[in-house]
C-alpha cells in the first residue's frame, strides 16, 4: 500500500528552513482557520485541520523533523500529491480531499495513530509496530521428552537427567538462515541447529503415568524474537512387583495369608511406600477382604496429603502337604460344621 507524501511545509504555508517560532505561529493561524468548531460539517477544512495537526507535530519536533527533512522528495515520486490537484481545481479539491479524508480516516482506524499512512509509514504507529511484530514473532515449539520413573520415584519426586535434540538459535548467523546474501551454510538456511542437550529436570512427587510436567523454557527458540517454547515430560512409571498404583493415588497390595492366619488373625508386616507398618488382621479375615492404610499412598495431585494403600487378602493353601499337616487338615474337616456353601443350596 503506497503511503501519499505530505508536503508539512506546504501545508503549514512555510520555507523549508523556517525556524520554530515560524512554524508555531503558522500552525496558530491556521489552526484558528481550519478547527471544526469554526467550521461544523466542512469536510474539506476537517481534513485540512487533521493534516495541519499532522505537519504540526513533525516539523515541531527536532527528532521526527529531522528525519522527515532527511527524505529525498524523488523516495515518494510514486505518490501523488493531492494537494496539486486541489490547486489546479476547486471542484476537484473538495472531491479529493474527501477522498484524502476518508482514505486517512480508514488509515486511521487500522493503525490508530489518526495521522496519515504517510505519517504511520515513516514514524510508525504503536498498533502497526504491534501488529508488524506479531505477525513475524513465532512462538517456539513445545518438546515432549518421554520420561520413565519408579514408583518410589512418584512417591518422593526426584530428578532426572534427560538427554533429548533441542533446537537452538544458529550461533553462525545469528538465527537469520542468511550470512552474506546466502543461505546459511551451518543451519542450511533454517536460522536454528539441532543440538543434543542434558538437562537436570525435577519430577514432583504424585506424578502417575500420562502425567505431564511442563519445564517453562526449555522448548524450541521462537523466530523473530517470539518466545521460547516448553518442554514436556511425559511420564511413565514403570510397574512395580507387587505395589499396583490406582488411578486415584490409592496403591493396592495383595497380602497372601495362610488359612490359620486368617482364621486366628494375626498381627503382620506390610510393605508400604514410606516403609514397614505393622497391620493387624483380625480373626475370620476372608479372601479378597480390603484393608485400607490411611495415607500410605502416593501424595494427592490437588488436594493435600497423601492417598491410602489398600490391602487385600488372598488366602493361600499349600499346594503340598506333609503327612502330619495332611492329618492335622483331615482332622479340621471334621470338626469343621460350619459349611460355606448353604447359601448356594
Ligand atoms: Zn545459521
């Protein structure tokens, strides 16, 4: 989109070397001239007031005047001054400076400095800087590393060295994919390199597996200055021999007991997590019986403190028997009265 020159000395009616008092007192006279409240509804001296504010606010400042004047004319010869047309015609002045005044107003909307393209285009707008920047800024991508931890891993959290490709930004040409008008020959052009890495990471406890911790930072370099992405562990915690994680933290062990055992009750060892606890069981314990050891689980993920382990009874029989427990069985089974199967009957 051409931006149309604007001639600010002509408008203000000025030399190119007049001095700051000259440009303020030209900008007084003509401001009193153009302002809407003098002139309700004329468009054509609205437009003029919006470009005399314009010329007013370049050549006023030392900085922005500055680099105005360093513009050579002939850089803009493509754009049309409008203000020779509405020299050369009344009629046609009005229509263009409609045209001119609708055109700066659209202008206006999309880059929100109210001042013209021409103005935008050479000191910029904070929204087209904005936009500019969000166009070209791409955030990096996200990496997933997966990670595999033990139960007791989960349990306490710990810290894994991973080792995993990242991309980084191209020390060579400085992540620009070019170096004297040619495709970078060390990232071929792609502004970053694939680099192995080890990093020190922290796994909180109470992760389970299809947990995901996120490590800020530690992703793929954005483009064009965006941000650098995250890093994802996605964990796996391996199975253990007899500790089975349940889906809410609880942890389930089958504690196989001898038939005396859960007949008489007894009081017996049970691995946990966080150590040995003695757990009592009482007589006439049944198969398959839940225990439950409160807060022997894994920590909770959004509440506090930790999950249960649940303990379950299997009574097992001997698959072999001396002569003396075989007797002492035949024995039971007589005095036994009791017959577990009268409900089926
Ligand atoms: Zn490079």
């Amino acid at each position: 989109m051409a931006a149309k020159y604007q001639d600010y000395y002509r408008i203000l009616g000025i030399e190119r070397g007049a001095d700051e008092t000259e440009v303020k007192r030209a900008f007084r006279r003509l401001a009193r001239e153009y302002h809407p409240d003098a002139n309700k509804g004329n468009k054509l001296l609205e437009a003029k007031f919006k470009d005399l504010n314009e010329a007013y606010e370049v050549l006023s400042d030392p900085e922005k005047r500055a680099r105005y004047d360093s513009l050579q004319h002939d850089t803009f010869r493509n754009f049309t001054n409008v203000r020779e047309s509405m020299r050369a015609n009344a009629e046609g002045a009005a229509a263009a400076a409609r045209a001119q005044a609708a055109h700066e107003e659209k202008a206006a909307d999309a880059t929100g400095s109210g001042f013209s393209e021409f103005f935008d285009s050479l000191f910029g707008s904070k929204r087209a800087a904005f936009n500019r920047q969000k166009k070209t800024q791409q955030r990096g991508d996200d990496r997933q590393v997966p990670v595999e931890i033990q139960l007791g891993e989960a349990f306490t959290g710990t810290r894994k060295t991973i080792s995993a490709e990242r991309e980084e930004t191209c020390v060579a040409c400085g992540g620009f994919g070019q170096q004297a008008n040619a495709p970078c020959k060390v990232c071929r052009g792609q502004g970053t390199v694939s680099h192995r890495r080890q990093l020190e990471v922290k796994i909180p406890a109470g992760v389970r597996t299809g947990s995901r911790v996120r490590i800020a930072g530690e992703g793929n370099p954005g483009r064009h200055g965006g941000d650098v992405g995250d890093l994802y562990l996605n964990v796996t915690v391996k199975g253990h021999a007899y500790f089975e994680p349940q889906e809410n933290g609880d942890i389930l062990l089958e504690l196989p007991l001898t038939p005396p055992e859960a007949a008489l009750g007894i009081d017996v060892q049970v691995p946990t997590l966080s150590g040995r606890v003695m757990m009592k069981i009482p007589a006439g314990t049944q198969s398959n019986q839940l225990f439950r050891l409160r807060g022997r689980g894994l920590p909770r993920i959004k509440e506090k403190g930790n999950a249960d382990q649940l303990v379950k009874v299997r009574i097992t029989v001997p698959q072999t028997l001396t002569l003396e427990e075989r007797d002492l069985y035949l024995q039971l089974g007589r005095m036994q009265r009791d017959n577990p199967r009268r409900s089926l009957i």
